[in-house]
C-alpha cells in the first residue's frame, strides 16, 4: 500500500505525497502492514524518499477466519489509534485515507480528535476501485484460471447477461462485457457469484459471507462520515454513486497523477534489451499489466494477436507472472507467436519499455477504475491500445491519445492497422504525452487537491 513493495495504489499515494510537499505541505504517511514472520503488534518507524513513515506491523494468520478478522477487525482499531497519535503528534490539518482499511480508521481517529480536546481535522477519502460495494473490490471473485473453465463471476448487476441480476463471466473470455453497471451486491448475489466462479469450493467460504458483508457496509458507513470523497473515474464515481456510499455533495473526480519530470529523466537511459532477448531498437508489443491473469485480458492476447496477423518477426513482452502464463506459452506455439516472458521489472524499466513498444496492449477485461499503466504509458510517450472498460475511457480518447476499442474484434483490427502505420503510432503517442502534461501531471492534480483541502479548511 505504499512503497517500496506495493502496486499501482501505493505508487499513486506516494506520488500524491510527493507532489503536496514539492507544493510546501508537510505530509506524514501511516500505513499498515500485515506479516507473516511477526510475533507482535508493533509500530515501525521508517523513512521512504524523504517521506517519513509509521508502519503498522500486524501479524498475519494462515487460519481464513483469523486472517479475516485481524484485517478488518483488529487493524483497524489499531490504525486508528496510531492515525490519532500520529495527527496528535504533528498536529496534522487533515487526514488523506487511501485505502479500504484506512478510510475506516482515518474516520474514526478524526471523531476521537475532535473531542478531547476538540479539535476539527477534515478527513479526506480516495476510492481507487470498489470496496465500498464489494467485499471484493475488483467486484470480481475469483476461481479456477483456467482458459474455458470458471474463470471469475461479476458479483454485481450487468447489463450484458440476461438484461438483469447477477452478470457470470465464465468460458471463452473473448467477449468481455464493457456494460456492467456496478452496483452493491445483495448477499444472494455474492453467494451465486461465489458458486459460479468457485462451485462447490464455495461452501467453505459460505459461513464468511455475512462477515464480508458486514465489514463491506462498516466501510461504506465510515466512506459516507468523510468530509470529502475523491473518486480517481467518472467510471467510480458512477458506482459510487449508485451504490450509495457517497453523499452527492461529497464527492468529487480526481484522477491519479505522475511525475513528469521523474519519468523524463528515467527515458534518458536504454530499456533492458539484453535481459528480453531483444536486440536495441527491435520492434516489440508489451503487455504491461503484470499479472498473467483473466481480468487482466492476458487470456484474450493470442487469438487477437493472430487475427491481427501478428507473426514470429514481432514478440510480445510480457512481464510479470501469473497463472495463465503455461496455457499462454502453450497458446503462442501453436499459433506461431513469440511470447517473451520476463520477471516483474522495476517501475523505471517498465516505463522505458512502454516508450520504446511499437504498440502497448492493455485488453482489461474488468471494469479498470483508473489504470496507472495507461497513465504513465501517457506519460512515456507510448501508443496505445485499449479496450474500452471502466474509466478507461477518462484516460485514452479514441484517435487523439491512442486507440479505444469497444471489443476484441476491434482490438485486433486496429492492432493491424497500427502495426502498418508508423506515422499514425507516432502522432498517437504525441498526443499521450499531451494528454499526461494536460490532464495528470503532479502540477495539475497536486493544484487541484490542494484546492479540495483548503474548501475544507476555510
């Protein structure tokens, strides 16, 4: 949840951090931090890129139920206290809670410092995907990644299956459904997502399934307490929305930002070529998403890739690891494609090859809230291709700043076309950069947050 190992939230957090204190705020973080190897509850004291951090060490249990209520149970009484402690200390204006376990406690240590003594600290709430209607904030549960098995249910109502109730993507992932209007799921809902994706697997989790809903409803209470809501989407935002866990005058769309001037001076230096088995300056596609999985679209790459007349002479990378990557590998040979599979590379090489890809591919197949690998593929100055779910839509604008396709027929269509037109790739990946410089640049978004705290301040 926040640097130096974590995803695309943490890295959007620290970010954030980075640009309020360029702009002259003095910023603390707290974050917690679950591990297996602790005894104990401590409070770990470190420091990230001049970004003081207080940690949270929570022991992790093996046990489903224990491990269950330690996350959503005991660390959020314990991150409340050290939020409260650490706000007291500082003597903190405002708390930023970035995350489905800190919102609760952020909430809750701002009520405390507002009575003894009191004193008002206006809490500020970032939603980067769906917890507040979901146990499973993807608002897609989980099941056997096997290609035309149960591969994962939508536990939410989709327009696309049937017209009405619950929306089961299972089989072929050929045609994702960029329809879904997600909405909070009944607990009929999540448990006939659970058997669609898990079958009879499912009864174990069965007696969980009141929990989940409880600790889904404590944080969409604590979501709807926050001064503000920042939702990183049009997309979120909706859901949000229709799920009622904003009040309407709360909410506000800010999307996440990247440090240009960071990202520029990492370009100046070479891709690893060596390492992919690629000669400098070789022709290549990237699959940039990191996990070899469905939702990820990872399934969806070898037949879209021969229909767009891919062959050997172009390899796709694909970085990272996942549980489609043998059925992927088995995929490639028999359909004549070269597949490069790396280890997970640090942020910095991922960047610089998504500058030097002739095309990145991002074929999500779930409802992307706000994807950081299109925001600093913007940013790197790549074309891009995507298909059109979630907010994807609030990044990539058809023809300006890449190309955004409604499904995997249009996906390989225009995959073709970009392959063959080097003038075209080249004036899409301008105006991404234009597109990074305008809309999500620190300068931009850290002025436009800054602006949210200080309606809150006055």
């Amino acid at each position: 949840m926040f640097p130096p190992h974590c995803g695309g939230a943490g890295w959007s957090a620290y970010y954030l951090a980075q640009a309020l204190r360029d702009r002259g705020h003095t910023v603390a973080v707290v974050r917690p931090r679950f591990d297996p190897a602790a005894r104990q509850v401590r409070v770990h004291r470190v420091e990230y890129e001049g970004l003081p951090v207080a940690e949270l060490v929570v022991p992790a249990p093996r046990n489903p139920l224990w491990r269950l209520l330690t996350r959503n149970v005991l660390a959020p009484r314990l991150l409340r206290r050290l939020v409260e402690q650490e706000a007291h200390r500082l003597e903190a204006d405002l708390i930023h809670a970035q995350h489905a376990l800190t919102v609760p406690a952020a909430v809750a240590a701002a009520a405390r410092l507002a009575r003894h003594p009191p004193r008002r600290v206006p809490v500020v709430a970032t939603v980067r995907d769906y917890w507040p209607l979901c146990y499973y904030s993807t608002m897609q549960v989980p099941g056997d990644s096997t290609v035309g098995s149960r591969q994962y249910a939508v536990c939410s109502k989709d327009e696309g299956v049937g017209g009405q109730g619950l929306g089961v993507r299972t089989g072929d992932p050929a045609s994702p459904n960029p329809k879904s209007k997600i909405q909070n799921p009944k607990s009929i809902e999540l448990a006939r997502a659970l058997w669609a994706a898990q079958g009879p697997r499912m009864l174990l989790r069965l007696p969980l399934l009141p929990l989940w809903q409880a600790v889904t409803a404590r944080r969409r209470a604590a979501l709807r307490r926050a001064d503000a809501t920042i939702a990183v989407s049009r997309f979120v935002a909706a859901a949000l929305a229709r799920g009622h866990a904003v009040r309407p005058e709360r909410l506000h769309v800010l999307p996440n930002l990247v440090d240009l001037p960071r990202i520029q001076a990492i370009l100046a230096t070479p891709p690893p070529w060596a390492a992919l088995g690629l000669a400098p300056g070789q022709p290549f596609l990237l699959f940039a998403a990191g996990k070899l999985e469905p939702t990820k679209g990872a399934g969806l790459l070898p037949a879209a890739l021969q229909a767009a007349g891919v062959g050997r002479d172009l390899p796709l990378v694909l970085p990272g690891s996942g549980p489609l990557q043998p059925w992927l590998a088995a995929q490639a040979a028999a359909r004549d494609l070269d597949f490069r599979f790396c280890a997970w590379l640090d942020n910095a090489d991922m960047l610089r090859l998504m500058q030097a890809a002739t095309v990145l591919l991002f074929p999500s197949a779930w409802e992307e809230p706000l994807s950081r690998v299109l925001l600093e593929g913007c940013a790197a100055g790549a074309c891009i291709l995507a298909l059109n779910t979630g907010g994807t839509a609030d990044i990539v604008v058809d023809g300006q700043n890449g190309r955004l396709v409604a499904d995997m027929a249009a996906f390989a269509a225009a995959l073709r076309a970009l392959v063959a037109d080097p003038a075209e790739r080249a004036r899409l990946a301008a105006g991404a950069q234009a597109t990074a410089r305008r809309q999500f640049s620190a300068t931009i978004v850290g002025a436009q947050v800054e602006s949210l705290y200080q309606k809150l301040l006055a």
